[in-house]
C-alpha cells in the first residue's frame, strides 16, 4: 500500500513538472505574438451604385501618370475586394468577386503603400476571408519597387501599388503542367477587375509584367512569384 502510494506521488509530480515545463515564459510569449502583424480592417465594400459596366469599359486605359495626392482606406478597401475579395451568391455561398480554376485560389494580393491615408507606409498582405489588411514589413517601399521594376517611375510616384503573386505549388498539386496556363488566367481576371474598379472610383492603373523576380520577392517577402505591379493613383 505504501509502495502504491510512493508510486502515485512520483508520478503526480513528473506530470506537474511536465506542466511547468511547457508554459512559456513572458519572453517567449511576446517573441510569438510579434511574429503576427498589425492587422487593419477594411472599409465595408460598396457593391451597389456607380457607373455601369459599359461605361467603364469604354473609359478604361493604361495610366501611368498620377497627382501627388494620397488614397483613401476605402478606395484601398474597395480595390482589393474588387480584385479578389469575398462575395456570397445564392447559389454556392461564399464565393470571391474574381474566378479560379476549380476553385483553388493560388494567387496571393499584396499592397506596397506609400501614402494612404489612414495607413502607414509598408508592405501588407490582403486577407480576402476577412477583408483585412496584415502589416508584411514597415516602411515606405514605393523606391525600391520602381528599381525592382527596372527603374518605371511611375510605380514609385503611385500612392499605392497592387502586387498579384501567385503559388504554383497549390495550383500544380491539382492541374499539374496545366496550373501555369490556370494561374495565369486567373491573374488575368484579378488585375482587370482591379483596373476596372480603379476607373469607376475615379482612379488609374496599369498592369506591369517587367521587373526583377527576385527585387520583388525581396520586397515581400512571401506569397509566392510576382505576376504583376499595378500602380494606383488619381490620374
């Protein structure tokens, strides 16, 4: 009885000491914390109202000459859900504004901010499940992303920049050699939804496929391969 006793001690205390052992102390839990961004969220949406369709589509150009004046949060917000953001449709429920292959959404969107206002200057990723903007890295990288795109200025005198980078690896686990052509035309289909939205709110854009892979990564950090830049202004 005794020996069983002894026996029920020296456990209770190696599972109490186990239990210690795996809390984290102050340091590690702040060390965790910081590894996640600010988060920012978005200006609810419009989806009703503005110009019709026609009349963006006659009014759509390239344009790569912007005012010296900042964005606003909502016509940020209004951009990127525009691009890939999340729509509910009565039929599938919870679908994105832009299609993909089967679904499988390999394209991540990124905004390289310089003067928004309401925001500050840095790298964020676009989360369309809850329309949130999450802080990459800070400050104002708008000079860097010009270099990167073999020295274009109109990309560093944008407010903004829209980045669509996309990962082959998600694409390929299904479509396998197929994947490049789907991915590519969903990245078709997110930068014109963008160029769009940016005419009927009075904006500017264009789509820019020349630039250094790797400057660009660097700058981001994450997501995957860049597929294009799409500057944003006040024409």
């Amino acid at each position: 009885m005794r020996y069983a006793i002894c026996l029920l001690l020296f456990f209770s205390l190696c599972l109490s000491f186990g239990c210690e052992k795996s809390k984290p102390t102050p340091t590690e839990a702040s060390r965790n914390e910081g590894l996640e961004g600010e988060k920012i969220s978005l200006p609810q949406p419009k989806t009703k109202g503005g110009f019709s369709l026609e009349e963006i589509l006659n009014r759509r150009e390239s344009r790569r000459a912007f005012q010296r004046r900042p964005l606003t949060l909502e016509e940020v917000g209004q951009l990127l859900w525009a691009a890939g953001g999340r729509k509910v449709d009565a039929v599938s429920g919870a679908t994105r504004t832009a299609p993909s292959a089967g679904g499988i959404y390999p394209l991540n969107l990124f905004l390289v901010c310089g003067e928004v206002e309401g925001l500050s200057a840095g790298v964020y990723r676009y989360e369309p499940s809850t329309h949130v903007l999450e802080e990459v890295s800070s400050g104002d990288k708008r000079e860097e992303l010009a270099q990167a795109a073999l020295g274009q200025r109109f990309v560093a005198e944008a407010p903004a920049s829209l980045l669509i980078l996309v990962d082959y690896d998600r694409a390929a686990a299904r479509y396998g050699e197929r994947a490049l052509r789907y991915s590519h035309m969903d990245a078709g289909c997110v930068s014109q939804n963008a160029a769009l939205q940016a005419e009927s709110l009075g904006l500017g854009t264009v789509v820019v496929g020349a630039f250094d892979d790797m400057a660009v990564e660097n700058i981001v950090g994450e997501g995957g391969t860049p597929l294009a830049i799409l500057p944003v202004g006040r024409p």
